[in-house]
C-alpha cells in the first residue's frame, strides 16, 4: 500500500511539473544570491530544452534591459536598476555596495544555469533607490 501511494505521487508530480523556462538576473552578496529581475516564465515542450531556454533567456534580458544597461528606461518611466532595487527592498534588502548582475536561466525547476550575460553598470542601491550615473 505504502509502494502504491508513493508511486502514485511521484506520477503526479511527473506529469503535474509544468515544462517551463525560468529566467532571473542575480547579485552575489557577501551571505546569499538574491534574484534582483524574475523575467516571466517561458513554457517549454519538454524539461531537455535547456539551450532553447538559454537562448530565449537572453533575448528577454536583451530586450528588456538593451543588453545590461541598467540605466535603460522602463516603460513606467523608471529604470531598469531601480526596479532591481525596489525587488530588492521587498525582499528586506535597501540597500547594496556595486555588484555586477548576471543572468541565469533554468528549465523545469532544474538548476540555475549562467548564461554569459551580465549588466554594464554595477547595481548600487541605497534606501531602495538606485544610484547610477545615467
């Protein structure tokens, strides 16, 4: 009876697991990895596409963030690294000395894979304010 419950879970889990790309820009702080961009998820045809996510992956951070450049205008009139910021506020962070944000991308819940691209401007953050020379 045992076997037959966990089996029964782990189909479901299988063919409940949505096939998704997932698509984060990261700082690496001194304590932690905090995901400063969540793009929004790209479904997939199945959990072995990870270079059709990689590659849609940068198209995203490409057209969103014109290739890194934190100082891009966002459709709402704001940045790109303040909106880095105020992602990072919500989470209890105001503020962070410069770090560089690099892309990541992942495929199925799978592990975050680097995907070579990172932003031009260090992200600076005080109070929840981005400070750049834009």
């Amino acid at each position: 009876m045992n076997t037959f419950l966990v089996l029964s879970c782990l189909i479901t889990l299988t063919y409940g697991a949505q096939n998704e790309c997932q698509c984060g820009a990261f700082v690496s702080l001194p304590d932690s990895e905090q995901e400063v961009l969540a793009f929004p998820p790209i479904d997939v045809d199945s959990c072995s596409e990870i270079l059709e996510c990689s590659v849609r992956c940068k198209y995203e951070w490409e057209a969103f963030t014109f290739d890194g450049d934190l100082c891009r205008q966002t459709s709402d009139g704001s940045t790109v690294g303040q909106v880095m910021c105020e992602n990072l506020e919500k989470k209890g962070i105001e503020n962070i000395d410069p770090h560089p944000v690099f892309l990541y991308y992942r495929v199925c819940e799978g592990p975050w894979g680097f995907d070579y691209q990172s932003s031009k401007q260090e992200l600076v953050c005080k109070n929840g304010n981005v400070v750049l020379n834009c």
